[in-house]
C-alpha cells in the first residue's frame, strides 16, 4: 500500500524539492495554494494529453470535442491552459500572469473547478524568475520513469500537504491528519462499498485512503459516496483539488459552511464516518444551539465540542454504520460540564466498540496524544469493550515527529478484527476486553491504561548470588578495560609533550 508521509524518501520528494525554490518570503500557507495549484495544473494537462494523443488518430476533431473527455472523467483543458503551451512561456515576465489566466480556463470550462483553483500567480511577491524554473523543472522530470503521470502527481500531492503540514505547525491541524492515524482507521472500518462521509473533511485526506483501500483489495473506489463538509473556504478548495486529482467524485457542499450551524447534508445516514475534529474546540456557539436534535446524549457544553461533534456523527450514522473518529485524550475521562454524563450515556447504548490510545507527537499541529473511538451501532461483541494501548508503537521519523509504521498499522487492525470474530486478544500492557459492567466500575472512563495492565516481563529464574557473583565479574572486567585504556592515553600524550 502507498503510505505517503513527512518521511517518505523518493520521486515525490524529488518534485516537492523542486517546487521549494520558490518558497522565498511567502509564508507556508500562501506557498502551499501556489505549489498544490502547481501540481494539479501538470496532473490535469497530463490527463488531457494522454486522452488527446489517442483521439487525435482519429482526427482534430474528435481531440478538440470536450465531450470526449466528460464521458471518461477527464477534464478539458483548453489550448491556452495546457501544459506545453504553459512550459513554452515559462522564462517570459508574464508566465504568473498566463498561469492565472490557464486557471480561469480551466474553470470556465469545467464547472465542477469552478471558485477552486488558485490565480495569484501574477502577484508581484512572487518571483517570476523562479516560478519560470519550477514551471521548467516539472516539464523535465521524468514521471513515467516511475511509474503512470498520474499517480506520481497524485502521489506528489498528498506528500506536498504533508511538508506543507510540518511547514505550517499548530496551524496544520485545519487540513492535514497523519495518513497514518488515517490508514489505521480505514484498515479497522474496511470501507470496501457505501456512504463515507467526514463533517470537518480538511484537504479530504480520509476520502483518499477510504478510496486506496477499496482499490487495494480489488474493488471500485466508485463503489464508495463520498460526502463531507469543510468550514474553512481555502481548505474546502484544496479538498475539492484532492479529490479530482485522485479521481473521485464527492458531494462537499457547493462552498464551505459550518457543520454544527450550517448542516450541508441533513438527511444522509452513513455507513462510514471517519473524522479528525478540531480537539477541544472552544466558542463553537453551543449556547445558539441548546434544543438541537442532534444531542440525544445530553446537552454539550460550550467550552468544548468534542461530544458535540461526536453526537452529530453518531447522528449521521445508518443503523449498521461504524465510524473511526479522532479525539484527544481528555474526551476519555473528562467530566467538564455533561461530558462524563453524555459518554455514560453513549457506553450504556452499547455503540463503543474500540478505544486506542495512540503515541505522542503523530500530529505536527500539536504534541499531545490522541485516541481513536470506533463506534458501531451493529457491534459483533455485544456489551464488550476492546481496549488498545499502543502509545509504546511508531518510530520517530525526525526529533518533533513520529509516525506509525506498516507493522504497527496491522497490528491494531488485525486485533481489532480478531476481537471481533470472538477470538482470544488479551495481552498485558496492549490488550483488554472489558464487559460494560467493567466499565461502569471504572466510572465510565475509557483510558485503555486502566484497563490493558502492564506488560508482562520476563522471568527472571537466575538465583540471587550466583546473578550477583557474575555482575561483579563483568564490573571487574569493565574497570580492568578502563584503567588499561587510562595508561594507553596518558602514555601517548607523554609522548606528544602534554604529560599527565
């Protein structure tokens, strides 16, 4: 399986480094519209031009119909927006004002684009000198060397969000989520057909690895409805580009909107709901919205939506639908307000099914920990619990940063299915099964640390004094090696006329 991540080494590291030279003085979040419009104008050129070459055999007018390309899901590029023509102009003064002019295009003629694409090119802050030479370097590589145009680019896409992620620190959290916490969740949910939807979808990031999941077990990633919502207008944009650039259709509403105000999709019950909400959002109007009914467990307070996006999920669930939703620790235990009432409520309606404890530092956003709440309102293991404490798995990939490796992934999923075919999962310091009457002992809090125990250690059967002889023997040894080394340096400084 593809894991894009801040770690990944290789060809879209390649493409990014290129696009670096035009950072400058932009700041990371302009940058980052500039270089994602960037990408997403090659991938559309490049779907254009594969399709055009073989309509262009059976004559000019059929490569120029734009129908040709509708009914293949291709979008039309018009001659004035195409790469080639774009490439041709890159070292002329106006080539930001004739990629901005392309993005219009674009969008004229394609009204599924339409408010989405980026046209700043032509401001006088950016370079035109540089972006001339990222405009030369993407014509140069070498994409097919590694594999189709299109799924580099789509691939470049996804690792340029997460460098814009670590870039842009705490204020990542609006549009990215690690594709590790993503891919956890959908190898638990197994999204294979159905409604998906994500009410705070970022740059859709959930959207592309429900779709890679589908594909990776031989399925149709059109077999999955997508639907998600987005209140941040730049983000929306960016997950609109997400989507087309991997090739998927999605129902995001026809702009951004708040999803506790503004519901874009009322009615729409899903199968899968796989969220990464704001954590400990505060001021999200929750005093404008007291007779909602959307808050069957009780009212949340204002000071915090966690419970309040968690119940509008939940809302949204079908009657056999699961969801996989981010939370950070405190929503565990937190007894602020009606939180402790309102997650009592939901455990003793039986829709928790799985509480992970995940590592530290997995976000660039922010240091804190998390946990992932499956919830599923057709649960296999009826009254039951499964506990995961995986805070000891992942590997730092720099010194602010972990991440999760393919190992780690399938072993939370694999036990997690395990646990739901009714096998045996118990192991100290991992995993526990609790029976809700557990839970309520433990006053309804779900850190899995309380539950899971400590790791078993092995044995020790090595009696006391012959342990004790052998550790004296070794510190011996090691003194011996010590003074030995001692004389060896002194002697040689003697020599060299700095004598001890």
């Amino acid at each position: 399986m593809d894991n894009i991540t801040g770690a990944n080494l290789g060809f879209e590291k390649e493409i990014f480094a290129a696009a670096d030279k035009l950072r400058g003085n932009i700041d990371a979040a302009e940058y980052k519209n500039v270089v994602l419009g960037l990408i997403f104008l090659k991938y559309i050129s490049d779907s254009f031009e594969s399709k055009y070459k073989s309509l262009l055999e059976e004559g000019e007018e059929y490569a120029e119909d734009r129908d040709e390309y509708l009914a293949e899901n291709i979008f039309f590029v018009p001659k004035e927006a195409r790469w080639n023509f774009i490439a041709s102009q890159s070292m002329t003064q106006e080539i930001g004002l004739l990629i901005d002019h392309a993005m219009i295009a674009i969008e004229e003629e394609n009204p599924r684009l339409n408010g989405i694409l980026p046209k700043n090119y032509a401001r006088p802050e950016l370079d035109k000198r540089k972006l001339g030479q990222v405009v030369d370097l993407f014509n140069n590589l070498k994409l097919k060397d590694h594999g189709s145009s299109k799924d580099i680019l789509g691939r470049t896409y996804e690792y340029a969000i997460a460098q814009f992620a670590s870039l842009e620190g705490r204020n990542a959290g609006e549009f990215y989520t690690p594709t590790s916490i993503v891919r956890t969740i959908v190898e638990i949910l197994e999204p294979y057909q159905g409604r998906v939807y994500d009410p705070c979808c970022g740059a859709g990031g959930m959207f592309v690895q429900s779709a890679k999941f589908v594909q990776n077990h031989q399925g149709r990633a059109n077999d999955l409805s997508i639907y998600g919502q987005e209140s941040n207008a730049n983000t929306w944009k960016l997950a609109q580009m997400n989507l087309a650039i991997h090739g998927l259709e999605g129902d995001l509403g026809e702009g951004a909107a708040d999803t506790f105000f503004r519901d874009l999709h009322p009615n729409m019950r899903a199968d899968f709901i796989i969220a990464n909400p704001p954590f400990n959002l505060k001021d999200w109007g929750g005093d404008r919205l007291v007779e909602d009914k959307r808050w069957k467990y009780g009212l949340p307070p204002e000071g915090n939506a966690n419970y309040a996006w968690m119940q509008h999920m939940i809302y949204h669930l079908s009657d056999v639908g699961k969801m996989g939703l981010v939370l950070a620790n405190g929503s565990l235990s937190s007894s602020t307000g009606t939180e402790a009432q309102i997650r009592e409520n939901i455990i003793k309606d039986d829709l928790v099914e799985c509480i992970i404890a995940m590592p530290d530092r997995l976000f660039y956003s922010t240091g804190i920990s998390v946990s992932l709440w499956i919830i599923n309102k057709a649960k296999a293991q009826k009254n039951k619990t499964l506990f995961l404490d995986c805070r000891s798995l992942g590997h730092m990939v720099d010194r602010a940063h972990r991440d999760l490796a393919e190992v780690d992934i399938e072993k939370i999923a694999t036990t997690y299915h395990k646990f739901t075919e009714g096998k045996d999962v118990e192991e100290a310091g991992f995993a526990h099964v609790a029976e809700t009457s557990e839970i309520e002992a433990n006053s309804f809090v779900l850190t899995p640390g309380r539950y899971v125990g400590l790791e078993e250690e092995d044995e020790d059967d090595e009696p006391f004094d012959e342990k004790m002889e052998r550790l004296a023997g070794e510190l011996k040894t090691l003194f011996e090696e010590s003074n030995k080394l001692e004389k060896d340096i002194k002697t040689q400084l003697g020599e060299l006329g700095y004598g001890i």
